[in-house]
C-alpha cells in the first residue's frame, strides 16, 4: 500500500487539502472539471464504486485497513497520505468528518438527453443555494426512487463537500448534469416527452394528493430556491403547478423535506 506519513501541515504535497477553496479546486488540475473533495469513508467508497479516479487520499491511520480495497482500487498512482489527528485539523482547517477525506477528478458532465433516456421521474433544482439542501435532495431521489436530478446553472455545486457529504455519498450513483440555459431547459425536457410539474404557492396550484392520483408517465418535478421558491419564468415555463397540502399555519415545507414527500407520493408503480 503506497503510504506517506506527513507530520508538517504545509508538506507542499498537501496543497489540494490545504487553504483551497471549492472555486480554486475546480481550476487546480486537468481535466476541463477539475477536483473535487470526497470525505468520509463512506463517501469515498461510493465514489470508487462509482468509477470516479482519485488524485490522494488524505486519512488518520486507524482508518488505512478499513480502507485498503478502495486505495487497491483506485490504483498505483494514488498517493496516500497519513496522519493524526491535530496535523490533518490543522492542514484542512476543520476536524475531519469520519478519518479521511480524498482529492477526486470531476466527471466530465453528460448532455441532458442522455441523462435522463430512460427517466421517469427527474428533479430540477433551480438556483438552490444551500449545499445542505442540494446533498439531501440527492439523497432522497436515490432513496425514492427517481432517475436523475437536472440543475440549473447558478444552482449550488453537487460536487461541493458538504453537498457530497450529506447526500452520503449518493451523487455518485444518481445520473445528474447542469442545465444549459434556464428556462429554456424545461423545453428541453418537454420535447423529450417529460411534464414539467412546478412545485409552488400558487391559488390555483394542484395539489400533490390529486396530481399523484394519476401522474402522467414521465415527470420533471422542478424545485426552487430556498426562501423566494420557484421563479415566475420557471412557474410560467411549467406545465402543471403542484402543492403540498400543509395545516397549522404552515405554509411550506423545507425544499428538501417538500423534495422527499413529492418524489414519495409519485414514486413509480
């Protein structure tokens, strides 16, 4: 195993783990996308499994036999890099969630054609700017069953480490891209035969219980941002508003929550 013990945080071998921003990871290696973060055991090897090469890992050596087959894996060029616990807070700057985090070359992203052939249910994210929110909307759609998530181009970075993180890692395993131009993504989606349905505070929206009663066959659920929702070009761009029923006094769920209880009620057959 191609180990490296480091005991200087500014080791210059360490500098993709060092004082980098997400913005400054992106640009920091070829190919075209760059770095991106993975941390957490968990969340690497979902990585892995999903094919995804690593540039090094960056670990606390009580996690390097749990983590011999994912380093196996990810091949002879990987650099490993090992350390304790006061050294890898002070060359990340925060403590390091479950003992290891890795430098991961970004996908190339896929055309939405491609993306979602075959989808019958799709989430679009318009301009989510919580990582939290976006990490968690990527969970449920794994966990719910739906087929790929689309999001527009100023919504919050997937590949962000606290996004990968919260979504347990199940940005790997769902199909995703980001949309060109918005709103002009839905009429991408409506020509490849998808109903774009916008979750919204509408008077005259329907709601979830009677739209999930008899759903057309593929479904674009599109969710907005934070505070403010959907826009009123992605709202008029939509085929069908839909609403959560809500009661006491509530008038609307957290985009996340109201993203797991959509995707439940039109879950698939």
């Amino acid at each position: 195993m191609p180990v490296i013990r480091v005991a200087d945080p500014t080791d210059p071998r360490l500098a993709d783990y060092r004082g980098l921003t997400d913005v400054a990871l992106r640009s920091r290696k070829e190919p075209e996308s760059g770095l991106f973060m993975a941390e957490s055991i968990e969340v690497i090897r979902r990585a892995a499994d999903a094919g995804i090469p690593a540039r090094s890992m960056l670990m606390a050596e009580r996690w390097l036999e749990s983590m011999a087959d994912v380093i196996e894996r990810l091949g002879p060029d990987l650099s490993v890099f090992v350390a304790d616990g006061d050294v890898l807070r002070s060359i990340t700057g925060f403590h390091l969630h479950r003992g290891a985090i890795a430098a991961m070359h970004r996908p190339v992203l896929r055309e939405v054609a491609d993306v979602v052939a075959g989808a019958r249910r799709v989430v679009v994210l318009e301009d989510i700017v919580d990582h939290t929110n976006v990490g968690a909307i990527f969970r449920s759609v794994a966990g719910l069953g739906a087929d790929a998530v689309l999001v527009s181009p100023r919504c919050a970075d997937p590949l962000y480490r606290r996004s990968v993180r919260v979504s347990m890692g199940t940005v790997f395993q769902v199909p995703w891209t980001r949309l060109p131009d918005w709103p002009g993504g839905l009429d991408t989606l409506r020509g490849l035969g998808f109903t774009i349905a916008a979750l919204a505070l509408e008077a005259d929206a329907t709601t979830l219980d009677s739209f999930a009663s008899d759903p057309p066959d593929r479904v674009a659920l599109v969710l907005g941002a934070e505070g403010d929702g959907l826009s009123r070009r992605a709202v008029q761009a939509s085929d069908v508003v839909v609403r959560v029923p809500m009661s006491g006094g509530v008038d609307s769920l957290n985009v996340a929550a109201a993203s797991a209880v959509a995707l439940w009620a039109l879950r698939p057959a």
